[in-house]
C-alpha cells in the first residue's frame, strides 16, 4: 500500500468518516430524537449542556463512562461484556469505508453484503452475547424478545436494502450489487415502475429500522414488567454507556446507509461540496424526524402484535416489491 492511500486510510478509520465522525453523529442524532420527542410530548427536551442542550448526550454517556459505578452480581462477566461492546462498536465504524462517503473508499462487486454484515449484523450479535455475558431472569426475557423480532425485522430491512441496491446497479444484464450504485437513485424515483418499488422498500425499510434500534412500537424487548428495562436491567456505569452508544452508532449508520440508497446521498451535488454536505444533512435530519414521528404516536406493541405488524409492514412490502422486480 502506497504512503498516501495508507494516511487516507487512517484518516477515514479514525477521523472522517471513522471513530470520531460516527460518535459524533450517533450522539448527535441522539440529541435530535430525544429534542423532537420532548416537543411531541410538550416537553423542553436537553437544553442546559451546550448550546440549546446539544452536547448533553455527550454528558450522559461521559457521566456513564466515568462517573458511574459496573454493579455486579455473582455471576457477572463484565470484561467479556465490554470485549462484545467494543466488538460491536469496531465493525459498523469499519464498515464506513464502503460508503461514498469515505476518503478512502473501498468499491467493489457485492460490497453491499459485506456492509450489512459489519453493520447490521454484528452489533446485533454483540448486543445479544454481551448481554448474556450479564445473566439475569430479566436479561434472558429481553434476549428471547429481541430474538422473536429480529427473526422477521432483519430478513425485511436486508430486503429493503438489496432490492434498491439490484435496481441501481443491474444494467446490461451486469450485475455489480454495490453502494456506488446510489448516483442512480434519482432515476428509479423518476420511472413510475420502478418508483413503485422503491416507495415498497422505503416503508419496508422505516418499520424495520424502528423494530431494529427497538423504538415504539417495537420497544418489548423490555421485560414483563414496565419498570424493568429486559436486556438493559444488568446493565450499569461504563457498560450502560457502551450499549447506549453503540445503539445510537447503530441509528445512525442505518440512517446514512437510508440516505444514500433511497434519497440519493448529496445529489444532484457533488460529494464534500457545500450544497452536497448541506443537502446530505437535511436528507438525514429527514429521516431522524420520520422516526422519531412514528416513535411518538404509537404505543407498544405486545410481542405477538408486534411480529405479526411486521410481517404485515415490513416483510410483505419488501416481498411484493421482490416479485415486481422479478416481474418487470
């Protein structure tokens, strides 16, 4: 590797769009939600930390990380916990390479999979094997019942990503299945047929995404009762900080991954120009209010509601917008 790609490659992995870039957008898009969500519920929302509140989701997670005390039980295995969170913080942070987005880009056949793996799939699989690392009757009723819902969201927010991914990168019979394929974004929302499709994966893609990062109305990964927060309930000082910002790492992702495959990333501007970096932000501010909307006006789901409205919402959007790729 040549000098100049190897000091792009760290700055993307550590500066931009790596470590530093991603907490601040995950912390950013915390505030947001929690901001927007206070103005639904007539509320101030953060307001004392910063300017108008915005650093006191950096607050919180600094007070977590170093203030606070891991409360430990018996059987606790708070090193193995940490490795898992720290596991689940590296691969979506990594995964930021494969975006446009990235100073040094990675461009490839099929890089969309290896995407969804390190950024859907891991922090999935670290949140689960971290919390069983901190066992618990309620820690076990919040992994089963992440467990039920990821079994339908996963399959239906994969298919709303690969389906606008197919449709942006097939032509002429080739099929290259990458993110690059977001500069024809525009094109499908144009073509009638193909805008039909795309609008299926866009509402397949919003539900899933809320039963993803455990949002309302997909919150039952709480336990059975309402004061005992399931998975979380073991849960304390540094830990409860990294579970917190590795979800909200998480949001965030998704969201920007969103925001290139359906609204077209900083189009019809050029990346890191003035108008593209402003348009790439209200695309994103975007979405952070379409979801913080559907957190706010609907209730809890129970956990059979809520696995059979995603199959009704999600997975049969993504599903039928299949078939009419296959179709047309």
């Amino acid at each position: 590797m040549a000098l100049d790609q190897f000091v792009f490659l760290m700055l993307s992995t550590i500066l931009f769009p790596g470590l530093f870039f991603t907490i601040s957008l995950a912390l950013f898009t915390q505030y947001m939600v929690r901001k927007i969500s206070a103005r639904y519920q007539n509320r101030m929302g953060p307001s004392y930390v910063g300017a108008f509140g915005v650093l006191q989701p950096f607050y919180d997670f600094w007070k977590l990380l170093c203030v606070k005390e891991i409360v430990r039980t018996r059987f606790s295995m708070v090193k193995a916990a940490e490795l898992f969170f720290l596991m689940g913080l590296v691969f979506p942070i990594g995964a930021l390479v494969f975006l446009p987005l990235s100073l040094f880009r990675v461009n490839s056949e099929f890089d969309v999979l290896i995407f969804f793996y390190m950024a859907s799939v891991m922090p999935l699989i670290s949140i689960i094997m971290a919390s069983m690392a901190m066992p618990g009757p309620y820690t076990s009723i919040g992994v089963s019942r992440i467990l039920s819902i990821v079994t339908i969201a996963e399959p239906a927010f994969f298919a709303s990503i690969i389906i606008p991914v197919y449709l942006t990168t097939r032509t002429g019979g080739v099929l290259f299945m990458s993110l690059s394929g977001y500069v024809n974004v525009l094109k499908m929302w144009s073509n009638p047929l193909s805008a039909v499709i795309m609008l299926l994966c866009l509402i397949a893609y919003i539900i899933s995404l809320q039963a993803k990062v455990m949002y309302q109305p997909f919150n039952i990964p709480e336990a059975e009762q309402e004061i005992i927060a399931g998975f979380e309930t073991e849960f304390s000082g540094p830990l409860l900080a990294l579970l917190r910002l590795l979800h909200d790492v998480d949001l965030a992702i998704s969201l920007l991954l969103g925001v290139y495959i359906f609204l077209g990333g900083p189009l019809p501007f050029r990346h890191l120009s003035i108008g593209g970096i402003l348009l790439l932000l209200v695309k994103y501010v975007v979405l952070v209010v379409v979801i913080t909307l559907v957190k706010n006006v609907m209730g809890r789901y129970r956990i059979e509601q809520a696995l059979l409205q995603l199959f009704k919402y999600s997975l049969i959007p993504a599903i039928v917008a299949a078939i009419l790729v296959s179709i047309i």
